[in-house]
C-alpha cells in the first residue's frame, strides 16, 4: 500500500476539518492568510521605486555629464529624458520578471536579466538620440544605460539584505506545508527552518504519519475526506514545498496539479543537495521532464586563474591596508603591551596544517580560558560563537568589527595556504568531528572569505555550515567567486555604514542602506567570516 493510499485509508471523525487541522498547529487559518497576503504588494512597490530612483539618477548623471551645455542647462534638459528614461527602465525590468520572487531570489539570475534591461534601455535611447529634441547622444546611451544598470545592481544587493533581514526576524514570509513524510522531506524542514531569511515559514507537514520523525511543525495526514488542498489551507499555508521521492510518480502527478489547479504556489524538490542549478540543464524525454546533469569540470585556465586574482588582489589589499594595520598594531601594543599577531594551526588543502595570522583581538590567555565558555556557545556542532565574549578586548571588538584584524591573511593568500574565496579555514579539533563528507572541504584552499561567510556566518545550525561549504567544494568558479567578493564588498561596506551610525545616529527615517546594516553580523564575528578563537 502507497504512502498516499495508507494515510486515506484512516478517514477523520465527521467533524470540522479545517479547524481540526488548524488546531494541530495552534494557527488560526483567516489571521495568517490576510496578514501573509499584504506584505507582497507592499515589497514589489518598493522594489519598483527603488528601481525608478536608481535608473533616473544614473540616467540623469550620465546625460548631465555627457552634454556640452553648462551644468545648470544640461541638469534641466536631462531631467525630462531621465524620467522617461528610468520609466522605461522598469517596464523592460517587469518583462524580464524581475519584480517576481523566483527570480530576484537567485542573485546570479537577477543581475544577468539586469544586463538585459541596460543592453535593452541603451538601444532605446540610441534610437531615440537620432531625434533633433532628443539630448541622448550614443555615447551617452551608453553611459546612461551603464550607470543605470550598477545603481540598480546596487540598489537592490541593499534591498535584499534588508529583506534578509526582516525575513530571519519572521516578516514577509510565506507559510508553507512540505509535502511528504520522508528522509527528504525532513531534510526540507531543516533546510527552510534553518534558513528563515529564505522567507519560507513551514506550518505544517502533510502525509504518513507512520514515517514522520521530525518533531516540528503539525502533521497533517492526508485522508479521504479532506483533499490536498484542503490540508494546505487548514494549516494556514498558502504554498507548499513537495518532496518528490516521498510519492510514487503517479501520486506526485496527481497532488501536484490537485495543488496548482487550488491556486497554491507550488515547488517540488529535485533530491539533490550538492548540485549546482547551473549544471542542471531541462532535457525532456518524450515530453517527460528530465534534466542533464553537467560534471563539474573546470578549466585549467580557471585554477591558474583563481591563484593570478588572488596573488594580484592580495598584494594591491596588503599595499593600500598597510598603514590601517600599522596603526592597529600600535593600538593592541599601547593596550595591554601583548604581542601583535595571534597565530593558530588551522586544516588546508589536502588536510594539511598551516598556521594562520591574525592581529591579535582577545586578551593573551583566551586559549585558556575557552573551555570555561563552552557551555555558552551559540552554535549548534563542532563550531564555536559567543555574541558576546568576554576574552575579546576592546581594541579587538573595534577590529572585529571592521574586520581590519583579517588582513594578515593576506600574506597566507601569498603563501598560497589560504585563497581569497574559499571554505573558512577549519581547526583540527574541528575537522576531527567533521563527517568523511564534510571532509571534502580539504580538496580546495580555504578562504578569507566565502560562500558561508557571506550567506550564513550568523546562522547558528552546523547543517547550513555543512552545506554551503560542500556545495562550494562541488561548483566552485571564477563566476562564483567573483559573486561572492561583490557579496563580501556589500557586507563590509553595509558594516562602515553602521560603523559610522553608531558614532553620528541617522534619523528615525532610516534609509535601506541602514536598515540592512542592521542585518549583519554580530560584532564577535569578522565581517569576512571570523573564527572561533583568536
């Protein structure tokens, strides 16, 4: 008997169904749905005015710069041609589908479409160039069209971390109910509970209850007097995750159009973990759906590639920071006359010991005084994290704090023990605990900065650590890396911001660029990453 034929064969008492279910939960259905259902407007809106402020000042920047009247003229003749211009801009944007969440969610996609919209703005205004009236020449087209296309970008990389934000404190997210009571199933619970700033918020599991072991949320069985559908609106959810391998093919065929023909956004899980979307390519089989699935074969350009960037932008980085690291050696020195440099063994590539440089930002018995804290920690697995730790000094709470103690790493980049982008560097004592899996991390050179780092270093589960770090090992690139140093040049950018706020505060009308400086990290993490102990 199938999973879906077991639960139906156990029918409910002829109560109410939908507060039955609803009270498995403690969810009251109405409550959720019009709260759920009126933040979504609200955040398109935004994106779109951000999108017309940002097209309009690059626009207007670009054709002010580029006429050859005097600036007070030129502002004036450029204003009615950027308006129309940041219009137009939005309309290309909103063909692209770029004010729908499947698409601004997957940060490589966005701007790739946004590359499309200034290739698109930039023909639009050369055309328009050729009219006598028109104050768009073609080199200003071109102009134009890039600033508009780098201010976008920008302004919403600002958005996204403030909607990251707001989603880890459990605003707009929508509630959902996974499908399937399965190993795979489970692990789309921990996936979407272990990530809230994804904006999912599960309410509710609905299958077998025979093979649910998970403890959280409701278990919904899916019986013979209340459909799919009707499950998913008793829990309050208005979209649901399905775990494919939890349901025969003819089952999953049938619950999946039962729950789009009820008006639920749908996703299905593809089982697969530590495959990039990018290798997946759709290749149906008769009309079946199916997907190749591309090995992950780089280059050897890519490789060499990867150490000439870290080898010229370490040694540019060490040459402008110097002075700032002169003065933070002579800060920790007056401080409590210790030594400068903190110095720890840490695992690289090919599970060799290499040992590590910081400047020093904990007081001189910190390795002493760790096990003490332990009970403390804030992080789940092998991983160590206290918000507030008391070893750090306070010279080392300002270097934390902008990250000016990780720029000694810098020279482990030259050595070539440590990359620029990379899996954070782990300590033996931690890799002892690692899994044969977790293990793979070796096969590459750990990094200042990476994929967990810039996603989730203040996330406290081992299994969002676990994850990102294997999916980097298994689809890293030279377009990955590069993603992730824009990330990272956003964080710390967005910590200055705060840096500067907590020395001038800003008015109670807080810009996006503020309130996603309020997304960061604690200050006992490093902007790039941090480590457990220094």
């Amino acid at each position: 008997m199938t999973q879906v034929e077991r639960a139906t064969s156990r029918p409910l008492a002829r109560e109410p169904e939908r507060v039955r279910f609803a009270a498995q939960v403690g969810v009251a259905r109405p409550r959720v749905r019009r709260h759920q259902a009126q933040p979504v407007g609200r955040l398109r809106a935004r994106l779109v005015g951000l999108d017309l402020v940002g097209a309009w000042g690059g626009w207007l920047v670009a054709l002010s710069i580029a006429s050859t009247r005097s600036l007070g003229e030129a502002v004036v003749a450029s204003l009615a041609a950027a308006s129309f211009m940041a219009v137009l801009t939005a309309l290309v944007a909103a063909t692209q589908q770029l004010y729908k969440a499947r698409i601004c969610s997957v940060r490589s996609v966005e701007v790739g479409r946004l590359a499309r919209v200034a290739v698109v703005s930039a023909l639009v205004a050369a055309m328009a160039g050729r009219s006598d009236v028109s104050p768009i020449s073609g080199a200003a087209a071109v102009a134009g069209a890039g600033c508009a296309f780098l201010a976008l970008a920008g302004f919403r990389g600002i958005f996204a971390g403030w909607l990251r934000m707001r989603r880890s404190q459990g605003r707009f997210a929508r509630p959902v109910c996974v499908f399937g009571t399965n190993d795979e199933a489970e692990d789309l619970v921990h996936l979407l509970t272990d990530h809230p700033e994804l904006g999912y918020r599960v309410v509710g599991v609905v299958g077998d209850s025979f093979t649910w072991r998970g403890r959280i949320p409701g278990l919904a069985p899916m019986s013979a007097d209340l459909d799919p559908v009707g499950s998913v609106r008793a829990l309050g959810a208005s979209g649901v995750v399905v775990a494919l391998s939890a349901f025969s093919s003819e089952e999953s065929d049938r619950l999946v159009k039962q729950l789009i023909d009820g008006g639920l956004h749908v996703q299905v899980s593809s089982g697969l973990k530590r495959i990039g979307h990018r290798r997946m390519r759709v290749s149906p089989l008769a009309h079946q759906v199916m997907f190749y699935v591309e090995p992950h074969q780089l280059s050897r350009w890519q490789a060499r590639g990867k150490r000439a960037i870290d080898v010229v932008l370490s040694s540019v980085a060490l040459l402008v920071t110097l002075p700032v690291m002169a003065l933070a050696a002579l800060a920790i020195k007056v401080e409590d006359r210790g030594p400068i440099f903190y110095r720890q063994a840490r695992v690289g590539l090919g599970g060799r010991i290499f040992e590590v440089v910081k400047l020093r930002s904990m007081v001189l018995d910190a390795s002493e005084k760790l096990p003490a804290l332990l009970s403390s920690n804030e992080r789940e697995g092998p991983l160590f994290k206290m918000a507030e730790d008391p070893r750090v000094t306070r010279v080392g709470a300002f270097l934390r704090e902008t990250s000016i103690d990780e720029l000694p790493q810098l020279f482990n980049v030259l050595r070539g023990q440590m990359s620029l982008v990379g899996p954070r560097p782990a300590l033996p004592s931690e890799v002892a605990r690692f899994d044969e899996d977790l293990k793979d991390r070796a096969d590459v050179r750990p990094g200042i900065t990476g994929l967990w780092q810039v996603e989730a270093r203040d996330n406290p589960s081992f299994r969002a650590y676990r994850r990102l770090d294997l999916f980097y090992v298994d689809n890293w690139s030279m377009g990955l890396d590069l993603v992730i140093m824009l990330a990272t040049v956003r964080t710390l950018t967005i910590r200055a911001v705060r840096a500067i706020r907590a020395v001038v505060p800003l008015s109670r009308t807080t810009s996006p660029v503020a309130l996603s400086a309020q997304a960061e990290v604690e200050p006992s993490e490093g902007a790039l990453g941090g480590f457990a102990s220094s």
